[in-house]
C-alpha cells in the first residue's frame, strides 16, 4: 500500500497581498479605535474645572431659614451670586465676622459687603463650575 502524498495548499503571490491588504485594513480600523478610546479616557480624566477650584464673591446680604429639622440654615448673597446665593455652613459665620446668634429669619443685610472665598463643584457636560459653600473670607 502506497500512502498518497499531498501537495501543500498553494496560493499565489496575489492572494498573498490580498490577504495583507485586508489584514492591513484591519489592523488600521482597530488603530482608530484605540486612537478614539485613549482620547475618550483622556478627556473623561481631565475634568473641565478642576476639583477644589475657588471663586470670589462679595456678601451682602446672609439669608437665615430653618431646615425640615428646625435647625438653622444660612445662605449668603452677593455679587455675581445675587441670584440663588450659596451655602453658608454654621462654622463659616464666625470666620466671616459674623455672629450667628445675631441673625433673624430672614435677609440679614451686611454693610460693608464682606469679600468671600466660594469653593466650586466640578464642571460637568456643557454646565459650567456651580458654588458649592462658601469656606472663607479673602
């Protein structure tokens, strides 16, 4: 018995760069891709403000209500925060000068305006920088 003997599979030289060219556009697609993916996690890493970023504000007015457990809660107002003001913590008032015992319910007005320092929350999709509390006087 003769045991046949097969021919290796031959292909030509052009089903060689065939192959190639297709291997080569394969290799290209996913280069886009990883080019595409570290730019994405380049960009989600570097947030658009920075954590722990500081504004300036002058305080004119300190706004005292009450929270859903009847304790004291302060928001201040002033330039350019006039608006919807920003978070006062209790602590904060005497660093500002402020007595917190001397407040009403209420607006509270303070003359002469006193310049703060306003900690800012992170900038997120198109929303620029928010204020966060104010931490100190300038």
């Amino acid at each position: 018995m003769t045991t046949p003997t097969t021919q290796p599979d031959r292909i030509t030289a052009q089903e060689i760069r065939e192959l190639f060219a297709d291997l080569h556009a394969e290799i290209e697609d996913l280069r886009a891709e990883v080019r595409q993916m570290k730019s994405g996690l380049a960009s989600a890493s570097q947030p658009a403000t920075p954590i722990g970023t500081f504004a300036e504000m002058m305080i004119d007015t300190i706004i005292m209500t009450y929270d859903d457990n009847g304790k004291p809660a302060y928001k201040a107002t002033g330039a350019p925060y006039n608006k919807f003001g920003v978070r006062v913590w209790d602590e904060i008032l005497p660093v500002l000068g402020i007595d917190p015992a001397s407040l009403k319910p209420g607006k509270n007005t303070q003359t002469p305006a006193i310049p703060a320092r306003v900690l800012m929350n992170e900038a997120k999709d198109d929303k620029p920088a928010q204020p966060r509390k104010v931490t100190g006087k300038i």
